[in-house]
C-alpha cells in the first residue's frame, strides 16, 4: 500500500454519490487511491463530482442509477465491471427523507400516505438490499469486499417525526447484521453507518433555519453539526482493511446524541 493510500488498487461504488455523504466520500476514497464510480439519480451533480475527481489525478465514472430500481442495478454494476474489472468496496448512501418539500415534518402516521411510505422504503430499504446484492454477486468473484450501508441515528432511536424514514433507517441495520452473517465465512464485510445531524443537501431546510435547527443542536452534546466528512471518514475507515476484522457492527458518528 503506498503510503496515506488506503484504499490503494481497490474499485468502490457509491449509491448517492452526486451530493452530500456520499459525494464527500467519493472525494475521499478516490484521494486515497480507489477508482470510485458515482451512481446516482442526479445526472448533473454526479458528472461534477467525476470531474473533480479527475482533475485532482483520481480515477472515477459516474452511472445514472435509480437505487430502487433493479433493471437499473443490472444496468449499473455491468456499467461499472466494464469500466473497472471488478468491486471491493459498496456504499450506499442514496437516501431520501421522506419530508414534504417545505422540509416539515411527514404528518404522523394516522394521517400518513402509503404513496409517501413506499417511496422512503424503495429508496432507503430495498435501494440498499439491492445494492448489496448486486455487491454480493461481485464480490464473490473478487474474494470479498467491504459493504457499508447508510442509516442513521434514526435506524437506532425513534422522534415524532417521519415514521417511515426511521422504519427505513432500521430495516439498514438489521438487515446489514444478516448478510454479513450470511457472507462473513466468504470475506464479504457489511456494516451499517449511523450518522447523526450532519449539514447536506438534505438537512439544509432545516439546518439553515435558526428555529429548527434549535432543537437539533440542543439534543448534540457537542453543540454543533457534522460534516459530511465526518461520516465519510467513518466510511474510509469501513471500506479499508484496517477493518478486516469488522462484520455486522454499528458505526455510530453523531456528535454524542445517542450517548444521552
Ligand atoms: N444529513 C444527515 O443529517 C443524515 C443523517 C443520517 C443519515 N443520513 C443519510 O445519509 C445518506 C446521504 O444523505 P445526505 O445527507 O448526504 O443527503 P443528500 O440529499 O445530499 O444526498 C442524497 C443523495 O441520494 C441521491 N438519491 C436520492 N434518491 C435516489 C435514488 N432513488 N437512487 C439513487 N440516488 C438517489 C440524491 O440524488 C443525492 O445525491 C442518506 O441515506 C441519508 O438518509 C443523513
């Protein structure tokens, strides 16, 4: 491994990879020495973060892919063996909140839609069931891999908001402790990230608005917001072998909200 590479010769995808999370570890697994493909269903931002990628000497493609769709994955992972050969690291990190556009909260789950509930379970459940599937498929070729599969703080404790988002959130982390026991003898790893209030696209309606990021920040020992990197970080950590001897664990990275 050359040294501060260390994910030197290794192929990563990354679902979400065109905005927030996932974008700040494309940036990162490819400083460290991995050929990353970005898949995502951002045609426009996903392009950029190659882009950037490239200038910086890094090798990277980017493939359209809607995560809930498994037409697309089949499409997706012959894209990225075509292009790189094979797959060592999978993270998925394509999610969606599941709140209205306004960025309130899903009302609760009296008045809640199904149309709302299955669109947060096909992207964030079944988007990462297939996603470590068709990871699965490749590694087993390779000899193994790394499978990191974004949750959150909200697949761990539950809030009066989003009913479905948290359902979602904890199908990833349950489900991340079966396949690594189903793969754990064939050198396929799968772990699940739980970040806590982290600035992205995402948060950023709320984030960005003194009143509602008032409680947020309240129920964060550490007093502020995470980074993207912060997670992303966690990430490297995950898809390296430092963490060889990892399979089915919780990540937790939230600034101490789950501690209290
Ligand atoms: N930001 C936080 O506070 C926070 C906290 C806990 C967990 N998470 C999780 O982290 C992950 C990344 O979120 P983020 O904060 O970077 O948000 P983000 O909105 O910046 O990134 C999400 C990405 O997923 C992509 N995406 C959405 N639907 C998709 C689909 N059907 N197929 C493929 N891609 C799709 C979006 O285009 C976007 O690029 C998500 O799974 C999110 O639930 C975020």
């Amino acid at each position: 491994m050359a040294v501060g590479k260390r994910l030197d010769n290794k192929v990563a995808m990354i679902t979400g990879g065109a905005s927030g999370i996932g974008a700040e570890s494309a940036r990162l697994f490819a400083e460290h020495g991995a050929a990353v493909a970005i898949a995502d269903i951002n045609d426009n931002l996903g392009p950029k973060v190659v882009g950037e990628i490239e200038s910086a000497g890094g090798s990277a493609m980017y493939v359209h892919l809607d995560a809930a769709s498994e037409d697309e994955w089949r499409e997706a992972m012959a894209a990225v063996g075509e292009r790189f050969g094979r797959l060592d690291i999978m993270l998925n990190a394509a999610g969606v909140s599941g709140r209205l556009p306004d960025g309130s909260a899903a009302p609760r789950v009296g008045d809640a839609n199904l149309e709302n509930w299955n669109h947060v379970m096909a992207v964030n459940a079944t988007g990462v069931f297939l996603g470590t599937k068709y990871a699965v498929m490749e590694m087993l070729k390779a000899g193994g891999g790394s499978i990191i599969n974004i949750s959150s703080i909200y697949g761990i404790v539950g809030s009066e908001h989003n009913a479905a988002y948290h359902a979602s959130k904890g199908a990833v982390r349950t489900f991340s402790k079966s396949a690594a026991a189903q793969y754990a003898a064939e050198g396929i790893r799968v772990n699940s990230v739980h970040p806590g209030f982290v600035d992205s696209p995402m948060t950023q309606v709320i984030h960005d608005n003194p009143e509602r990021a008032a409680p947020r920040l309240a129920q964060t020992p550490m007093g502020h917001f995470g980074q993207p990197i912060d997670i992303a970080n966690g990430c490297l950590f995950l898809a390296s072998d430092e963490s060889r001897w990892m399979t089915g664990a919780e990540l937790v990275i939230d600034g101490g909200m789950t501690a209290v």
